[in-house]
C-alpha cells in the first residue's frame, strides 16, 4: 500500500496512456494549482492520493487507484486496474488491460485506453472515451486530445450532462486548441462503445468527422440491445437509455478538422 501525502514529488514524467510534457502547473485544473506526483512499479498496490492534486502513475498489474480530494490524474501502462478519482476534478486513463474506472465527484475526464474497459462518470459533468488521451502545454494553453485503441468499453456517464467521445480516431477535446487528425480504424464488431445511460436532454455524443459520414441502426444480431452508431458498415457505439434517436439532433456533434 502507498500513502500519497499532500507534499511528496517522485514522478519523473514521461510518455504512458496519457503523455505528460514537463509542467509543475496544470491550467485545466482550475484554479491552476500545484502537483504532487508518484511512479510506481508494484504488482498489486494500492495507491491513495490524498488531499493535494496528483499524478500517480503505475507500470505494474491490479494497481488499485484512489485520487482522493485533489484534482488528480491517475493512469497506468499494464492492465486489469481499478481507478477512483475521488472528490475533484480528475483525468483517469486505463492501461492496456481491462480496466475498471470511476470518476468520482467533480467533471472528470476519462479514457480507457486498450482493453475492454468499464468506465462511469459518476457525479459531475464528464467526458468519457473508449481510447487514450494525451496532454500537453504550451504557456497558458492546454491541449487534450483523444487517441483510439482497441476494445468493447462500457460508458456510463452517471449523474449531470456528460460528453462521450467515441473512438476510432485521433480527435480534440472541445476544450483544446490545435488541429484535429481523424484517423478511423477498421475493426468492426469487435471494436465499439456501448452507452448505458444516455440522456438525450443533457448528454453529447462525440462523433469523429462529419455527423453525416454517420447512420444509425439496431444493434448486430449477438450483441447488447440498443441503437447502433455506424460508421459506414462499421459499429462504433451502441446505445442504451434512449430509443428514437436522430443523427441530425444537436445531442450528436461532429468534429470535422
């Protein structure tokens, strides 16, 4: 077990599910607010970070994740974790295993990376994606982009108006700033989010590219019921919670570079 306290400095930064450029500030969290970090390399740990806002980082297998009060980001590059973001505003991103992620208190941001991952937003107005996630700065300006992986993830957005950015491309976040690469993968069924809760007076559907490259339909035969999102034959989500959707309604949002 490793206690994070409010003071602690151990992470050395570097590329994992989510790519970090050297900072000691983070102008997303808001206020901008320092950072404690840790990188850890346990099998089986359990991490907890305490009250200040944390990078906890851990390369090993079945790492339990608890961000605690700060405004945290919690990531790992091997697989098969739990991650609990805790009261604030806080970054989750999965490994390459199947993970488990909750977001906790506060509008988080959530990304599963590879795998077939369960992801819930919980409390909060949050952003949740099957795929990884980078992150950069550059001055005041922050940069969060989407990159897709592979896998069957679970979304689930919880309480409050949540965003959920579907893979199967590199794609921006509404929040940043730079140019949007679209980069559509070719992996069928074996490939797509499946929406739980959707709610179509408060939450967003992300879509890469055009709204109009888009069609839905009935889920495939084999697989969870709801409304499918296609791609052309390609199933990118499926959704549950909500019947009778539209392409065209301003639930769904394109984004075109």
């Amino acid at each position: 077990m490793i206690l994070f306290g409010s003071d602690d400095n151990f992470f050395s930064g570097s590329e994992f599910g989510i790519k970090l450029e050297e900072f000691n500030t983070l102008s997303f969290l808001k206020p901008r607010v320092g950072i404690s970090s840790l990188n850890s390399s346990f099998n089986r740990s359990q991490i907890f970070g305490g009250r200040s806002n944390d990078i906890l980082v851990s390369r090993a297998t079945s790492t339990t994740f608890n961000g605690g009060n700060g405004s945290d980001i919690l990531t790992s590059t091997s697989g098969n974790n739990s991650f609990s973001g805790g009261e604030s505003d806080d970054i989750l991103v999965g490994g390459i295993g199947n993970d488990t992620l909750d977001g906790g208190e506060g509008n988080d941001i959530i990304a599963g990376l590879s795998g077939d991952d369960s992801i819930s937003g919980g409390l909060g107005d949050d952003t949740l994606t099957g795929g990884g996630i980078s992150v950069s700065q550059d001055g005041n300006s922050t940069t969060i982009k989407v990159i897709d992986t592979s896998g069957i993830d679970t979304l689930s957005g919880g309480e409050g108006a949540d965003r959920f950015v579907l893979g199967g491309k590199s794609q921006l976040l509404p929040e940043s700033t730079a140019t949007t690469v679209i980069q559509y993968d070719e992996a069928g069924n074996d490939d797509y989010a499946l929406i739980t809760d959707f709610d179509t007076s408060e939450d967003v559907i992300q879509l890469g590219g055009s709204k109009s490259d888009y069609r839905l339909g009935s889920s495939p035969i084999g697989l969870p019921s709801g409304t499918g999102i296609f791609l052309g034959n390609e199933l990118t989500a499926i959704v549950q919670g909500s019947s009778e959707l539209d392409i065209s309604a301003s639930y769904f949002e394109g984004s075109e570079g």
